[in-house]
C-alpha cells in the first residue's frame, strides 16, 4: 500500500503477490492488486483497449477475493463486469446469478443481470426478472427505470412510460426519468399526458 501511494506500481504488484504466496487468503493483498487492475482497465481508450492479460489477473483476482468472502458485493458486481468486458456473457451471467443467489434483494445485482439479459436480446426474461423484484421490494427507482428500459425496447411503450412514472415518483429530481416518461408516452400515442409532461419539464 506505501509503494501505491508513492506510484511505485510495479513494486506494489510484487510485494502484494509476495504476501499472496506465503498466505493465499491473505484478502487485503487480493483487493490491492484487483484495485490495481481495475485503474489501468479504466484508463483504456477505444484506440488502446485494455490489455487482455490485465483483465484475466482483475478477475482472478476478484474471484480468489470472492472465494474467500463470498459476502463481498461489490467484488461480485466487478467480477460480472469484468467478464463482460471480456466479453464472456453466460459466464457473467453465471456470476450475477450466483451473486444473487447470496443476495437477493441487491437492487445493483438484479439490474446488472437484467441489463444483460437485454444486451443478449432476452427483454422477456429481463422483464421477468424485474417484475418479480419489484413484488418484493417495490421502492428502487433504479429497477423501475431499467424495466422501463426493458418494455421500451419490446415496445410495450405505455407500460415503459408507467415503469418511468413510478421510478420518477421515488427519484423526482432525476430529470432524465421524466424525459424517458414523456418520450414513452409520445410512443404509446398517449400525447396528452405526453404534451403535459414537456410543459412540465419545459416550466
């Protein structure tokens, strides 16, 4: 941790896995090094992607991170991510399940699967998913705005405008979950409440 405060990577890369060898549950050490990984995955561009070799070790970090204390949110989340960006869906997919299996009322977990289930073109399970979620636990705006999301994508857009409404109605100053509201209505030919909506926001 002294070697990353000063920018000495290199040095905290190998001290780190150091510590790795000698006790392989050691989880500061883990977390140092995924932290490491998951900075230089973010400083890739589109004209220098990330280098396939760093996000192999973020994951396996993050899975020996996991391993060892499965209560680790956030390490799970990454961990889909990752895979994601790696650009092995099912296998992300398998860790959001897993993760929600372990924590069934994450609002981030549910809608990081759900999401993916749409990038894979699968708006009726992602949909599902969602609604089911929502019997349980109906205050999230996040999962209100992702089924919105979801429904206008199956262009079932006036149930879309209704899932904005409600994620409006927990979240009124995101103003964005108004225009998505009013968009969904202008599409579901509800223009009234549409035009009294742009007035709205307009004012």
């Amino acid at each position: 941790e002294s070697y990353l405060k000063n920018n000495r990577v290199r040095e905290a890369v190998d001290t780190a896995n150091q510590a790795i060898k000698t006790d392989p549950n050691n989880i500061e050490a883990h977390r140092l090094l995924s932290g490491i990984y998951v900075q230089l995955i973010g400083r890739a561009t589109p004209q220098q992607p990330p280098n396939p070799e760093t996000i192999n070790s973020a994951i396996h970090e993050f899975e020996e991170i996991v391993r060892i204390d499965p209560s680790e949110q956030q390490a799970f989340l990454m961990l889909g991510r990752l895979y994601q960006i790696k650009g092995d869906r099912n296998r992300a997919m398998t860790i959001y399940q897993t993760f929600l299996g372990l924590e069934p009322g994450s609002e981030e977990g549910v809608t990081a699967l759900a999401k993916l289930q749409m990038d894979a073109g699968n708006n009726t399970e992602a949909i599902g998913l969602l609604e089911d979620f929502i019997k349980q636990r109906p205050e999230s705006a996040q999962v209100y705005e992702t089924l919105g999301e979801a429904y206008s994508d199956t262009e079932e857009f006036s149930k879309a405008a209704d899932a904005f409404k409600h994620a409006s109605e927990l979240d009124p100053d995101d103003v964005e979950l108004k225009k998505s509201q009013a968009q969904a209505l202008f599409a579901a030919d509800r223009i009234d409440e549409a035009a009294k909506l742009y007035e709205d926001l307009a004012n």
